[in-house]
C-alpha cells in the first residue's frame, strides 16, 4: 500500500508540474491574443473616424476591407475583391470613374445674413443642410 500511495503522490506532482505551466502558458497566449484583438479594433475604429471625415461611409468601409485583405494575404497580392465600387486593387490604385461634384453658392447670403436675425439665418441653413446632405448620402455622397 505504501508503493501505490507513492506512486500516486508521485502522479499528482507530474500532473501539478505539468498542467501549471501548461496552464499558464495558455493564459499567456489567450492575454497575448486578446489584446492584439482590442488592438485592432481601436485601429479600425480610429481609422473608420478619420477617414469618416473624407469619405463615404461605403469608401471606408472598401478601403477597411482592402487593409484586412492585405494583411491577411501579404503574399498573395492579385487576390481582387469586387463588389459595387470595382476591385480593391484598382481602386487603391487609383482609377477613372464619373463622379459629380457640386460647389454650391447661396445667392446673397452675406446680405441676408447680415440684415437677418442669427436664430433665422440659422433655422434656414439647417433646412438647406438637410436637404443638401439627405439627397449626397442617399447617392453615396459626401458633404464637406
């Protein structure tokens, strides 16, 4: 009976010896992947913010998907992804498309502004705004 209590006492210690770093190892991988993970998404976001300030919400989203297939395939760069806007590598690469731009000037704006009440001037931008910014997003425009 002494033999098999020692060889028990003995199993136990190899299992503690070998579960423990075993298990610490894997905690460390699981921290290590958990914070490359928050990593990149505060990345996307920041990125998804900035170029929010450019762009359509659609061309973010195109560009995003483009550094995610660059990083996920840095060996394989003629994958081409299409979807509305054409392949990624063309548009990363630049392009011709058409495109409309309007350059809009409110005719005697500095006059009515200026004899108006603030609150008024205001009230009647908002509304032009609105439309103005309504009618460029549904057509995936951007206002600037």
């Amino acid at each position: 009976q002494d033999m098999t209590s020692l060889v028990m006492w003995v199993n136990r210690v190899a299992c503690i010896m070998t579960l423990g770093p075993t298990a610490g190892a894997l905690a460390t991988f699981g921290r290590r992947l958990a914070t490359l993970a928050v990593a990149e998404a505060r990345q996307r976001d920041t990125t998804r913010r900035l170029f929010g300030e450019y762009v359509s919400a659609p061309i973010a989203d195109l560009l995003l998907a483009a550094q995610g297939q660059n990083d996920n395939n840095d060996n394989d760069n003629h994958n081409n992804k299409h979807n509305h806007f054409g392949s990624i590598d063309q548009q990363l690469g630049g392009g011709r498309t058409e495109c409309v731009m309007l350059f809009c000037d409110i005719r005697s704006f500095t006059k009515y502004s200026e004899t108006t009440d603030p609150e008024e001037v205001v009230l009647r931008l908002n509304t032009w705004f609105d439309c103005a910014v309504k009618a460029c997003t549904k057509h995936g425009g951007v206002v600037d």
